[in-house]
C-alpha cells in the first residue's frame, strides 16, 4: 500500500504544527524573550516546509508510483517512517506548548491574587508578558525537539539525495518494463465456449432479457443492459459467450466489440467501433467526422455492441457517444463494470448481477486447470484431496482458480501442493501478478477517502458477516471521517459504505447483511501491509513493530492467544471478541468476562496509544487514559 495513512497523519501534524506557530517569523526581540533562539524556531519552519514535501510525495505515490519495484518501496517505507517521526516531534511540541500555556495561566492566577507592592507589580508584568508571548504562539522550542527536527529535515534530503543520484538513465540501457495489468487488459469477442464453465445459465438469462423488450428503449432504438460484478468474476466471459451465440449473431446486422477500458475516450471509442465494422484503420478521419462516419455505417441497421470493462460515471461522455447509434433501426449494448452507478447511469432495464460459481462448478474449472487429461489415467488421491480444499479456499472466484491451477499445472510434489493450500492467497507470487492486480484495478479507481476506509476494513476477520454500523463506527474511531457541514460523520460513513457496495467490494449476503469475498479481503490485507495487523490464534503472535492498527480476535475453538511483543507505534487496539491474553504484561490483561489492572503494564509501553476498543467487556477497573482519544466500551 502506499502512504495512505502516512500522508494522512502528516497532514494531520501539519495542521497542527501551523497552528502552534506565530502567524508571522518569530523577531529576533520576540525570541529572546521566550528564552528561544532563531535558529530553533527556523528549524520548526523548515520542518514543516519539509513536511509539506513528504505529504506531496505520499499523495503522489499513491497515484503513481508502481509500489512492485524494489526501489520504489524502499523510498516509500522510509518516507512513511519519516512522516510518522514528523508526527511525533509535532504531538510532543503541542504537549510542550499545552504544558507552557497550562503553567502560564497558573501563574498569572497566582500572582492575581497577590500583594500590591512594587515587586508584585513587576511580577504581574513579567507573567503577563510571558502569557502574552505564549498566546501569540511564541513557544520557546526545546533544544531535544529543534534537533529531532533537523535530523527528520536531513533524513528527507538523504532520501531525495538517493532517488535523485540512483534513477536509471537512458544511457544504462534499455529497461525491460513489467506489464501493467491496465497494459495488458485488452480484451476481443473471441472464446472457446466448450472450455467455459458454469455461465450457460447466465448466458440463457441474458440473451433472455436481450429478447424480451424489458425495460425502455431511448428513443425507441437504443436499448443498454448491463452485467455487474467483482473484478475476476468472469463477466467479460459471459458477454464473449452471449455475443457469438448464434441466435444473437442471426438477430442483428452488425455485431461489434470493443474494449474501453479504464480511459472512456469517445473519440477513441468511436474509431475503435468503426475499425470493427469496416475491418480497416480509420486513424486518418478527422476527430469530428468520426461520429457521422459512424452514424453512415450503422444506419438503417439492426445493430448489437459490447462495451467491456466500463468505469465512466459522466453522463455527458455516454450521452455523446450514443449519438450516432440513433442512426440504426435498433441498437442493443451490452456493458460490462464493477460498479453499479455505471450501471446505474448506462442501463434502460434492471442490470444483470454476476455471482460467484457454486461449489462443484469451482473444482470442474480448478480440475480442469490443474490437472493434465490423460487417456485411462486418473489423479493422484492425494492431490485430488487437497485440490478439493484449495478449489474451496477460491470461493467460487474464476480468475483464482484459474490462476492456482495453472500454478499445479504438472506438479506432482504434494509438499507443494499443501503450501498452496496454507498460504495466503496475497502471500503467493503468481496470485500476486494476476489476481491481485485485477482487484486491485477497482481500489486504483477509489478516491483516497475510500482507499483508507477500504483497507481498514483488514482488521475484520474473513467471511465475518459485515455490519454497517459496527463499520462505519470503527471508521469514526480511527479517524476517517469528517464532517463537512452539510451531513454529520454517521451519514458520511453511511455513505462510504454504500459506495463499497456500489463497487462490488462488498456483496449481500442475507437481508441487510454484507460480506467481502475472501480474495477481497485478501487484497485489503496485502494493501494494508505492516500498519494494519488482524492477531488471532491461528497466527504467529509476533505484532510487526510497523503496526500501528490491531485487532484482536479469536476462532470458535480458541479462546486465548499469546503475545510475543508489542509495537509502541500501537494507535488503536480492537477486541472483537471474548479472548483470554495469557501474557497480559505484553499487553493487557482481559479474560473473556473482563478486563482487569493496567498497572501491570508499564508507564511509557504504549506512550502512541490513542484508541482502545473493547468489545464484551463486563467489568472495567481501570485502563490508560493520558493520550486517549476515544474509549468506547461495548
């Protein structure tokens, strides 16, 4: 994952350290009397201007940067540990600044209620003065803060030192570029139907509704439906299968296909639907020809288009594109998208819903993959076994068991065929190259609120039923969410939420309840990266020290856990469920009917903590409460 929260928690700071400082550059007069020297307040100045450059840079990453190259991650990770350092130096000096301003005011308050004499006079000028100065934000800057400050400032240069002194030139020689999934994402009409699986019911449905005149035609000739589905669900599949079924074929004049992809381009579209239509290159018709050259080839005719792979959400770009297609006699498209307000926008009768394959349908693909056919021999028992489980561990995802069963594909060591099986889907190379990123096309197409409120969702364990208002609840808690004056912070969630399920990230499930597909939740894992850590007793307890987010949880038949360590970067810690810590002075103590003493844990363990969560806790004695947030008991 990118710096998501890195640059959230610099921007953070940044706010907050501009509001400590004097509006204006300290004078030197003004310094002086605060008992500070310019080149301390300086230092502050230049470590915000820094920080300024740190939270571009984040923001820039997550737009842009290719996060799989080796040297790009390691700048990444040392600008997180960088903005996170930064935050610290600023919550520390707003301690110094709260504990100067606290100390002020009992000072003026004292010396108000003292004698009339000429030396309390002097006293009362002297604080008044030394209250004045704080209040105008003149701070004085501990020597300790004004040198972490410098070594934070040089620690940037040092790793723009290194990016600009190490990036290959042309002169190193040609540099073999790894495909990007966007790259390689083109797609055309062709399909051997006899190799595709579990999709001849869709295929009957859809053509059903092609069929039946359901819903309205625009304008009486154009009439749009739309598949909808999670990335990897076989939707372009299904819209192969309907568009070369030959009733459909016999139906219509002209069939075309095109691939639009994450760049809804009309004009491209446009020439690309014309190339379709002539079999010849129309590079050479001038941009505004293009949709009346169009309209001249289609006119008068019955006239079948696929659009895969749809992202745009303007209704002005639709709107223009569908105008020639008012040329034809009859006009019906078919769009294929991962979010339903494309549909939404697009459709003239109620979109097609794609669902995951059933169980047996999962392992005649996953069979079908993975293993070689060969006349009058049969798999090996113990291979069949365990790829019965990896089928499942797929949850009826095509594009994993694809991907896993290509991998197995003439394997004949079982040892290697387990480690499939234990590993996390994200933890494997070939499902980090395929499946992951066509998932994770659909978080690259989220606004950075909604990335951030997508990979906390990593803190929930797998194939928990989700509910909105415990989501939207822990999103307020960890701070990801804002009011902006017009909805208050429940409503903001509420919608958040909504826009999850709107992009297929989320699935109903029964009634009002949501689940996220495992290889989903995978992929907020594998975003999450060390900041974000889910501890149940299935795993190695060890807590990475990057975390900074942390769940606990338990599995029906374990009820404790152990701890190993502690990360003092802890923000939020979250007990989902009755569990027993058997080494509370790691931690905590909590057994499944309370939480007891903190004094076992010692002053300073957790200085970072701000949230602490605790679900089903009955009796509660005390508990850390000096850098505390929120601390909500349920």
């Amino acid at each position: 994952m990118a710096g998501l929260f890195a640059s959230a928690a610099v921007k953070w700071a940044l706010h907050k350290l501009s509001s400590l400082l004097p509006a204006t550059p300290t004078s030197a007069t003004a310094a002086a009397s605060s008992g500070q020297s310019e080149l301390e307040v300086e230092d502050i100045r230049m470590l915000e201007r820094t920080m300024r450059r740190i939270h571009a840079t984040l923001e820039d990453a997550e737009q842009h940067w290719n996060i799989r190259e080796e040297s790009a991650k390691l700048r990444l990770q040392e600008l997180k540990d960088l903005a996170y350092d930064a935050e610290d130096v600023v919550e520390e000096y707003e301690y110094q600044v709260n504990r100067c301003k606290v100390e002020a005011f009992e000072r003026v308050a004292f010396v108000r209620g003292g004698a009339d004499g000429g030396s309390s006079k002097r006293k009362r000028l002297e604080v008044h003065e030394e209250h004045y100065s704080i209040e105008a934000g003149m701070v004085p800057v501990p020597t300790e803060f004004a040198d972490r400050a410098r070594k934070v400032i040089g620690r940037f240069n040092e790793i723009k030192e290194y990016s600009d002194s190490f990036n290959l030139s042309e002169n190193d020689g040609e540099r073999r570029i790894v495909p990007d999934i966007r790259g390689v994402r083109e797609t055309s009409s062709f399909v051997y139907a006899p190799r595709i699986l579990g999709r001849n019911q869709d295929k009957e449905r859809v053509i059903a509704r092609l069929f039946s005149g359901e819903g309205s035609h625009v304008g009486g000739r154009i009439s749009v439906l739309a598949i909808v589905g999670m990335g990897g669900l076989g939707k372009t599949t299904l819209a192969q299968l309907v568009y070369n079924d030959p009733r459909v074929r016999q139906s219509f004049d002209l069939c075309t296909w095109v691939c639009v992809s994450e760049w809804f381009d009309v004009q491209n579209i446009t020439r690309k639907i014309i190339s379709s239509l002539t079999q010849n290159s129309c590079d050479h018709v001038q941009s505004g020809q293009l949709q009346g050259l169009l309209a001249e080839q289609i006119q008068e005719k019955r006239v079948f288009l696929v659009l895969d792979d749809v992202w745009n959400e303007r209704s002005d770009c639709w709107q223009m594109l569908c105008m020639p297609m008012f040329a034809s006699t009859r006009c019906d498209i078919v769009v294929t998208t991962r979010n339903e307000a494309v549909a939404r926008l697009v459709q003239t009768m109620p979109s097609y819903n794609l669902h995951c394959l059933s169980p047996d349908e999962s392992w005649s693909l996953f069979k079908q993959t993975a293993f070689v056919e060969q006349e009058n021999v049969s798999p090996a028992a113990n291979l069949v076994e365990i790829g019965t489980r990896i089928a499942e561990k797929c949850k009826g995802l095509p594009l994993a068991l694809k991907t896993l069963g290509s991998v197995l594909r003439f394997e004949t060591s079982e040892k290697k065929w387990r480690e499939i099986l234990e590993s996390e889907l994200w933890e494997l190379q070939q499902s980090q190259q395929e499946v992951l990123p066509a998932l994770e096309l659909s978080y690259r197409h989220m606004p950075i609120y909604l990335k951030r409120c997508f990979v906390a969702l990593s803190l929930f364990p797998k194939a928990s039923y989700i509910d909105e208002k415990i989501i939207v609840w822990l999103w307020k808690l960890i701070g990801l969410l804002h009011s902006d004056g017009i909805y208050d912070m429940d409503e903001i969630g509420n919608l958040y939420f909504n826009e999850l399920v709107e992009r297929s990230l989320l699935q109903s499930c029964t009634g009002e309840e949501r689940v996220m597909h495992d290889l989903v939740h995978d992929l907020a894992c594998f975003l999450a990266g060390e900041e974000f850590f889910r501890l149940d007793s299935e795993k190695n307890s060890q807590v990475p020290q990057g975390a900074r987010y942390m769940s606990i949880v338990t599995k029906p038949l374990h009820k404790s856990v152990q701890i190993s360590n502690a990360s003092k970067s802890l923000r939020a810690i979250i007990m989902v469920s009755h569990i027993e810590i058997e080494n509370p002075e790691e931690l905590f103590l909590n057994d499944m009917y309370r939480l007891l003493e903190w004094s076992e844990v010692e002053d300073g363990e957790f200085s970072r903590l701000e949230t602490l969560v605790i679900w089903s806790a009955i009796a509660l004695r005390n508990y850390p409460s000096q850098n505390m947030r929120y601390f909500p008991v349920l």
